[in-house]
C-alpha cells in the first residue's frame, strides 16, 4: 500500500479558528527545532524520535538542505520536530539559504533544540548559534549526542563547560544512533510543551510531499557513493510520479541536476554503472518505504553553477 503524506500548515498559517477546533482538554501540543553545526546528528536523531528513517543521513557534512518536520504522537501530546540545514560558514547561494532556513526557525518554534557531539568541543560553529540564543525567551535545551564515543569520565567536564556558556533549561547526554538517553529526553521535552492544538492527524508523520522524500532517497544514496564535491553540486527533483494498480507498479521519473560535464560523466559511470548502482540502491529503499514495486527511471542534466544561482535554487526547491 501507498504511504500518503500530505503537506500541512506551518506553524504561522494556522488561524485562531483552527486552533479552537483542534484544541482538546489537557492536551499538550508544541514545534521544536532541532539545530546546531554540520554533522552532529540532528537527523539521526530525529529518525531515531520518530522510529521511522525520514531524513536522509550520511558522514558527510552538510548533508541536510531543507528544514523538515517530523511529527511525534504521544498520550496526551504532539511534538512537532523541525530537523533545519546545520548551521556553518557559508559559500555559496545555496549555503547562505541553508543556515537562512536554521537561523529562522528559531523564532518559529515554541523549543529550542540545540546538539552538540561529545568529541567535537572546540567548534567554532557551535560559538556561533549559542551566541544566537542570546535573548531567546523559551526553553532551550542542549543535547550532546555521541556519548556512546567516550566515558562518564570525559561527560562530566563537557556539561559543565557548557553549561556556563548559556542558561540551558537542560543538558541531556544521548546516543541517537543507539538510542540511549532519547526517552529521557522526550520526557524532558513533554514537561517544556504547552496546552495547545493537535496541529496534525494522529496518522501522519511529516509535513512532506512523496516526491521530496523520493528526491531526498535518490540523493543520500549519490552522497554514500560518490566522494569530494560532487554530492555537494548536485539536487535531484521529481518529474513524474504515478501509480499503475494493474501491476501493482509505482513509476518514477526523477533527474538529477549537476553543475558541469564532468560531473555528470563521474555520476553516470563507465557504461552507466554509477547511475545504474545509485537507482538500484533507492529503488529498494523507495520500495521498503510505500510496499510496492517501484520502476525508477533517472536522468542526468548538466544546469551550470545551479547551486550559485538564486532564481535556480528556487526552481530546484531550496
């Protein structure tokens, strides 16, 4: 069966109106941002909250383009997780709209979710968004995640270290790949939401259309394959996306935008064997996330200094 996600209002788009006719007694309700630098886990951590893989992961920095809502459904409450770009010096058009995207959702949401990684202190980055913080007036709490990395004898002196950089409401070691820690942090979470609104249907777990999270499958799977610069100048968008019931068949069209010629020969491969592995590898896992054979056809288009070029960034969804 099809998995149906719709797209919902953001946090601004919704009326006095509507909150009064989703509001229920005792119930607790509130969007909480998770930020921070590069690669220190936000999106494993929110695949890890949710129990399901909904933002792409991969060692590489950077990954994360978009900020995506993923929603989590307890007794009582609804916590709405926002996992944004990791916050970093930018380069480019398409850098300055990622860490434009993070910095703004720190005053759309009702917490703050800061992470940091136990191995990484020093962090120039990290400097940057506590200095942001200043004069935020809502809960905001600092997860230091990797924890699984090093020793209660290394935890010790980090939380207290960053405890004097800012008044966090709390600091909770984790471990999102493995899990540790994560319950108590949902429950610390839940004690910092609000009466408010059942903002989405018990059913749904994003506030993302099928054909990004296909587009966000097709580009994880070029970041794990391919090394340096060019899963950093390429974007992948959707161009066709239809069911055929009488063989249980979804078909997909989707192309994959490079910046220049060489590029796309290093993406295709001799005799097409990196193009023919990377839609291998997301067509089993589109297929594992809808439950049905999937037939994914993919192109490659050359569209120079895409990633430079704000009119481009907006036809290209960022």
């Amino acid at each position: 069966m099809r998995l149906f996600i719709n797209p919902s209002p953001l946090v601004g788009d919704i009326s006095p109106q509507m909150k009064a006719n989703t509001m229920e007694l005792n119930f607790l309700s509130g969007f909480i941002a998770i930020i921070g630098p590069p690669n220190v886990g936000k999106s494993t951590l929110l695949n890890c909250i949710l129990g399901t893989k909904l933002a792409i992961v991969s060692p590489k920095p950077q990954t994360t383009r978009n900020r995506i809502i993923g929603i989590y459904h307890g007794d009582g409450f609804q916590m709405a997780f926002m996992d944004t770009p990791g916050i970093h010096k930018t380069r480019t058009a398409l850098h300055k709209s990622m860490v434009g995207a993070a910095f703004a959702a720190f005053h759309e949401v009702d917490i703050l979710l800061l992470m940091a990684e136990m191995t990484h202190l020093n962090n120039s980055e990290m400097s940057s968004v506590v200095r942001k913080l200043k004069g935020m007036r809502k809960p905001c709490l600092l997860v230091i995640n990797k924890i699984d990395l090093g020793s209660k004898e290394q935890l010790l002196p980090i939380i207290d270290n960053y405890s004097k950089t800012y008044p966090f409401d709390a600091i909770i070691p984790i471990s999102a790949l493995k899990g540790h820690g994560v319950d108590t942090l949902i429950d610390r979470l839940k004690s910092s939401l609000r009466p408010g609104p059942r903002f989405f249907p018990e059913d749904m777990k994003t506030d993302q259309s099928e054909t990004f999270l296909v587009s966000e499958i097709i580009r994880e799977k070029i970041y794990s394959r391919l090394e340096k610069e060019l899963p950093y100048s390429s974007a992948v968008t959707v161009d066709k996306m239809e069911e055929i019931p009488k063989k249980d068949l979804l078909s997909i069209s989707a192309r994959i935008h490079v910046e220049a010629d060489s590029q796309k020969g290093i993406l295709i491969g001799q005799g097409g064997r990196m193009i023919k592995a990377i839609g291998s590898a997301a067509r089993l896992e589109i297929e594992k996330m809808f439950g049905v054979r999937v037939y994914l056809d993919l192109m490659v288009r050359v569209e120079k200094n895409w990633s430079k070029d704000t009119r481009a960034l907006r036809r290209l969804g960022y």
